[in-house]
C-alpha cells in the first residue's frame, strides 16, 4: 500500500506543495486576496519573463501581492476580472510543482487577452517561496499593454 502525500491519513495536506499551488490558483480564480496573500512565505520571489512593464524579480510577499499581482487589476477593463483556470494537474517533485492555467480577460483598451501561463513554484513549509513564470510575452505586450506596443 502506498503512503504517499495523498494517502497517508497523518499527513498534513495543506502543506503538500501540490495541495498548496493548487489552492493558490483557486484561490486567484475567485478572486480570494486573503488567500493569495497567505499563499505566499513574506521572502516570496516571482520572476516574471521579457522587458514588460511587469517583467523582472518581485521580491517579499508585499512587492509580490500588491507591487505584482495587484497592478494586473489596472490593465483590465472595469467592471471585469481576470478569469484563472487550471490546466490539468499540476505536477510535483518534492518541493517544486509545474502548474499550467489560462487567462483570460478584457484590457481597458477593449481588446481580449487570452494566455497560457506555465509554472515553477517552490513551497516552503505550506507558503510559495518561488515562482519562475513561463508566458507568450508578445501577447502580453500586444493585448495588455497595447496603448505602449
């Protein structure tokens, strides 16, 4: 009988790094900003691809949360959300999980983002520590940020 993460009934699930990547994507699927922001160690980096306004490494979980993830609110149009959805299910090696989601939404600019996004979280003790973002970049800049392509 395997006693695995997910079949061990003494093991704590919410600090499996599947568990916990898989419920910080939920939690940005419905729009949860308590959970996001818990989802994160307060060192969380996020390194995120390209020369965008938002490409870079976002350091602690406050440049994270709000630098970073909140400044996505500000090229959506209003009255809308950014749309999450997991593709499958994320895959797990010890700390590290590769997650895949979609996102969708429409820019101020009335023009519809559509994105794949890819990955590479590292958990520490229950919290993201790590994010390595993989993402079309181009379709970022021209949807996104269209008003500066």
């Amino acid at each position: 009988m395997s006693t695995g993460p997910h079949t061990d009934p003494h093991t704590d699930l919410s600090t499996d790094p599947r568990t916990v990547v898989t419920a910080y994507i939920a939690a940005v699927a419905r729009g949860d900003q308590d959970a996001i922001r818990d989802a994160f160690t307060e060192d969380a980096v996020w390194h995120y691809p390209g020369d965008l306004p938002l490409s870079g490494e976002w350091r602690g979980r406050k440049a994270v949360v709000e630098e970073f993830l909140g400044s996505i609110g500000g090229l959506v149009a209003p009255g809308t959300a950014v749309h999450v959805e997991l593709l499958g299910a994320p895959i797990a090696e010890g700390d590290r999980v590769v997650a895949e989601w979609a996102s969708h939404c429409t820019t101020v600019q009335g023009l519809r983002y559509d994105n794949r996004n890819l990955g590479i979280f590292t958990v520490r003790d229950g919290r993201i520590a790590e994010v390595r973002e993989y993402t079309d970049t181009q379709r970022a800049a021209t949807t996104l940020f269209a008003d500066r392509a």
